[in-house]
C-alpha cells in the first residue's frame, strides 16, 4: 500500500470531502446568521488555512512520518526560515522573502475575487 511519502494532510479523508462540505452547509443554513456560528466559521477556516500553508511551505522535504508535523517538523523549519522551494527563489530570493511574489499573487487574485463579487452584486441588485 502506497503510505504517501513526503505529502500533508489526511489523504485517506479526501474522498470524504464532498460529504463534509453538505454537512457544513447545512451547519451555515441553519446557525450561519448567530455571531458564535461567523466567529467559529472564521476562526476554523483562519487555523486551516495557517496550518496548511505552514506544513507545505516548511523545510524542503517534508520527513516520511513524524507524530507531529506541524510542530514537530514544519512550524520550527518555516520560524527558522527554511522555506520549501518556490517562485521567490526562481528570482533570487530566500527566506521569508521569497515568499514575497507568492503573497502578492495570492492577495491579488483574493481581491479580484472580492472585486468580481461586488460587480455581480451590483447587477443583481439593478
């Protein structure tokens, strides 16, 4: 069986999903408006969000098995500034540093996101 060399995440939960995402919904139709249920919904998809980014941004080669990585491996790699190969460091960069370009082109497509949403929201309120 393949154990899933130097990946993150629970890989054996992705073909689960689709099933959580229903699940959630349900939970935001039905909670979605109280300010505990935003809150939550917030501050659980900020940690996702930091962790995920963290173990696959820290060190350059993730360790075959490790209790736990975010700790144990990825958090004091990333601190210490070993940072996994990407964009940054094609230009010359390192460190922290090089993760300026991926910053810039993850808050420009945020905004343009946010930006196509207030466009489409304006038509459907004309």
């Amino acid at each position: 069986m393949w154990h899933g060399a130097f990946s993150i995440g629970p890989r054996y939960l992705v073909p689960m999903l689709p099933f959580m995402v229903v699940g959630l919904g349900a939970f935001i139709v039905t909670w979605g408006t109280r300010w505990w249920a935003k809150l939550l919904t917030a501050v659980l998809g900020i940690w996702s969000f930091i962790v995920i980014w963290v173990e696959t941004l820290g060190g350059q080669r993730f360790p075959d098995w490790t209790p736990n990585p975010l700790f144990n491996y990825s958090l004091p790699k990333f601190i210490g500034g070993d940072i996994a190969r990407n964009i940054g460091m094609g230009i010359g960069l390192s460190g922290h540093l090089s993760l300026v370009p991926l910053l810039i082109i993850v808050t420009g497509l945020g905004a343009l996101y946010f930006y196509a949403n207030r466009v489409v929201a304006k038509e459907v309120t004309s």
